[in-house]
C-alpha cells in the first residue's frame, strides 16, 4: 500500500495509512513518513467487533475533520466484518467513496486446496465455511466505487460485479537506495538460487521445483537453495525434512528465516539467480507475485512460470527467463542453460530488467491513473 500511497499523494493529496487500531485517530497521532503520506504512530490492533465500528466512526470523524475530500481504499482484511461495517457506514450512511483492492480471489486460497473428504470433517467443514463465506461477500464487490486489482485474470474477475474496474501491477520504486548488511546468505563456490517470501508446498510449487533441483544434483551442479520468509513448522518438514532428504539435496538447501528489510535485500542481492516457480492454481492464476518488481529491482536474473500475467512483462532471456508452468522437464533445461551460460547473459538481462521495472512497476507511473479512478469515480 506505501507505493499506491506514493502514487496517488501530491501538494493537495495526503494519504493516511493505518489499519484496524483502537488508538486515537488524530492530526498528532500521525507521523509523515513520505512527503504528504502519514502513518499512524501507536498503532494498537483491534478484533474485536465493536473494536472494529468504533474504528471505522473514527476514521470517518477523523477524514471529515482534516480534508474536504475523501476517498478510502480497503486491503482485503482476515476480519471479515471490518469490510462489512465500512461498506455499510462509509458507503451506505455516510455516502463516501470507498474503493477495494481486489488481490486475490479469496474462496481459492492455498489453505485449502486438499478435496472434501468425510475422512477429515474438521478440515471438510472448515473449507466449507471459509467458500460460503467468501463467495457470499464478492457480492459486496458491487457496491464499492471502484477496485483496484493486480492481474489481467483478476481484473475481468472483477468486473462480473463491478464495471469501475482498474488493473494495477505490484508498483515499486525503482530508484529506492537499498541498504545492506554485512550478513552472509550464500555459499561460495556454487551456483547461489534465492527464493523469499511465504514458503508454501503447493502455492509456490517448492514440491516440484526440489524435484528438478534433484535432477541438478544428478547431474553434478553444484547449487544452493537459499530461503528466507515465512516458513510454516509443517511445511519445513515437508519439504525438508522429507523431499529435499529423499532427493539427497538437504545439504543444498539453506534456510535463513524471516528477514527485515534490510536483510532482506542483503539475501536478495547475494544470490545468482532468484525464482518465482509457481504451478497452475486458481489462486496463482487470479493473483500476481509481489515478488516480481522487488526481484526485479535487485538486478538478479529471475525464472518465473508463465502464470498469471508474468509473460506480459518477463521477456524470455531478454529481461529474465520464463517457463511453461507444472513442466519439470523445462524447468530442468532452462536451469541448466542459466548456470551453463551465467556470464554470457548476465549484463543484459541485469540492464533489461532494470527498464522493465521502470517502465511497468514505477509507482510515478500510475499517479495519473489512480489520482484520476478515485477522484472522478464512475460509479455503478
């Protein structure tokens, strides 16, 4: 949201960031992070329902009481009943604009991709629930003054319940300087691959992707796997403990926890070639890696999988590398090719994906199109 705040924020535009607080919402209680976009300082979480309305009150009284103008983008929230109270106070009561980020289609979530089966009724009723409930609110889509979504797929998605529909890539910012640490995330004397991010199984396909590392392995290439995010107990041990260990590569698996910013980009600018290998799911096909403009902003090669709208902007062995998705056999050769021919690639792509983060992610960009969707509404 930082960079759709610095899209949109100018000499007559600020923009508040907060979410779901049961801290005072005041002029004082904000700190200017970005020039003319605040974030609020004490920032104490509520979840509770009531919680919840007197935030969105607060929010409107403090909105109402700092600028002539308002407009409200919503993040899609866990607390599901924080996007119903705003629509039914901010838009029903109040007669605001309020517009919704439209991400994801929620009812196809990776925490549930396993069948129904009477032999897990706990997991069974639970997937049930999390559908209805999700399915029930995307009729609530209607009602906002626009979204704001991230894929071409998610995009069409959205105007089945609203037509006041735009399509917004993850932005970044390019000319951000990067800070690094003196920590140490790769090894030496191998071929360096990073990943970051949620480490999901079945999400991000790590399940296939340790297979045709395993093939690598065979085949006598030296590698490391270096990792870094959020990394569920249950999944290390699937995927540790259990696949990298049947294929022998535990040793070339690195994992380094869930970094800060700092470090993070420290990890990212160590590695030789960074990976987004995600497999063919409704989620992935609706969604669109955050990862990608950050990859790209590092200046590392990247292999992604033609998923979503990841072709519309990586350019085989021009600005990165991109296979078909859920094809081993590809993902083989096209590893084998990066490592083979590093050095004779390796400055092009680095300049290329460079232009294309300033040409398709460039929060500065986008000042024009958003300024102009949430301010002139085109209301359904």
């Amino acid at each position: 949201m930082l960079y759709y705040a610095q899209a949109i924020a100018s000499i007559d535009t600020p923009v508040y960031l907060l979410t779901c607080s049961s801290s005072p919402i005041e002029k004082n209680a904000f700190t200017e992070v970005y020039p003319n976009i605040f974030i609020l300082k004490d920032n104490t979480i509520t979840n509770s329902f009531f919680g919840t309305y007197k935030f969105i009150k607060n929010l409107y009284k403090f909105s109402k009481s700092t600028v002539k103008e308002q407009a409200y983008i919503f993040y899609p929230s866990p607390l599901v009943y924080l996007e119903i109270i705003a629509l039914f106070y901010l838009k029903f009561l109040k007669k605001c604009n309020v517009f919704y980020e439209l991400n994801e289609v929620r009812k196809y979530t990776s925490t549930f991709h396993d069948s129904i089966s009477i032999k897990r009724p706990k997991y069974s009723v639970k997937k049930i629930i999390y559908k209805t409930v999700f399915s029930t609110l995307e009729y609530c889509l209607r009602f906002y003054d626009g979204l704001i979504c991230i894929s071409t797929a998610i995009e069409a998605y959205g105007k089945r319940y609203n037509s006041s529909t735009i399509r917004v890539p993850i932005l970044t910012n390019p000319n951000f300087k990067q800070e690094f640490s003196n920590s140490v995330y790769s090894r030496d004397n191998t071929f360096n691959i990073g990943f970051s991010g949620s480490i999901h199984p079945i999400k991000e396909n790590l399940s296939n992707f340790f297979k045709v590392l395993g093939e690598l392995h065979k085949n006598n290439y030296a590698f490391t796997l270096n990792l870094c995010g959020y990394f569920q107990k249950e999944h290390q041990n699937v995927l540790i403990e259990k696949i990298a260990t049947d294929l022998n590569i535990k040793t070339n698996i690195k994992y380094y926890g869930n970094l800060n910013a700092k470090e993070l980009s420290t990890f990212l600018d160590q590695q030789d070639l960074l990976v987004i290998p995600r497999g063919y799911t409704l989620q992935n096909n609706y969604g669109f890696s955050t990862k990608l403009s950050d990859y790209l902003d590092h200046g590392k090669p990247i292999l992604v999988t033609d998923v979503s709208d990841n072709k519309l902007f990586i350019k085989d062995g021009v600005n990165g590398f991109i296979v078909p998705t859920d094809n081993n056999t590809k993902m083989y050769e096209k590893l084998e090719y990066i490592i083979t021919h590093y050095d004779d690639f390796l400055d092009t792509i680095q300049k290329n994906a460079n232009k294309t983060s300033r040409k398709s992610f460039y929060y500065k960009n986008f000042n024009e199109l958003l300024s102009n969707f949430i301010f002139q509404p085109k209301h359904t």
